[in-house]
C-alpha cells in the first residue's frame, strides 16, 4: 500500500484490473477459504459483479465502472470477495486517494474533513 499513484495511473488500474476481469486473467488470492478455512486446491470464479469506483482526476470526480470477483469454495460452497488493491469494502473513493486525504487531515491540526472535502 506503499505505492504512489497519479491520477492518471489510478484511472488506467480501474480500467486494467476491469479487462483482466473480463479476460478471466486474474488469479484468486486465497489459498484457504475464509469461511470453513480448508485449503482446497482451487477456487471457481462465482460472479464478477460491476462496481462503480470514484476517481478524482484534475480537481474532478469521474465516475469508473470495473468489476469485483466473487470466488466459491469447492469445499463447503461458501463465496468470498476479492477486491482489487485500490479497493476498499464499502468506499467508492480508490484506496491512495483515501490515504491522500487522510495524510492530508493528520499533517495539520486545524484540518478538517469538510476543508479536504472543499479542496476538490
């Protein structure tokens, strides 16, 4: 989670990790299932569902539609969610500009959410 991105980077990640997705080039992570924790030999794609990420690209918010891969266990039938590196459960925001505005909160004490907010 150490990488610096561009705005420009990020938004062609959105778009790589999507035709990955499509192309069924991406690899399940998981090498024990999160829910039974058995360590089946591999997992099946369930569903890729879309996902609409918010992207801030030159003081503006772009609206990417890529896709999240659900896996199942052959195991005990139970599916797992695996996001993408620059995804977060339940944020729309990708992961370096949460960590952006975060950073930006904490480095000065008179910082609040709504003036980071306001800076877009």
């Amino acid at each position: 989670m150490g990488i610096n991105y561009s705005e420009h980077d990020l938004l062609q990640q959105v778009k790589d990790y999507k035709q990955k997705v499509l192309n069924q080039a991406n690899a399940c992570i998981f090498s024990s299932c999160p829910k039974c924790h058995c360590k089946p030999s591999g997992f099946k794609l369930h569903e890729a569902r879309s996902r609409i990420f918010l992207v801030i690209v030159f003081n503006e918010i772009q609206k990417i539609i890529s896709l999240i891969t659900r896996w199942k266990c052959p195991i005990c039938g139970g599916t797992s969610t695996q996001y993408p590196e620059f995804a977060l459960p339940y944020k729309r925001y990708t992961l370096p500009q949460i960590i952006d505005f975060i950073s930006q909160y904490l480095e000065d004490d008179e910082q609040t959410y709504r003036k980071i907010e306001c800076l877009l």
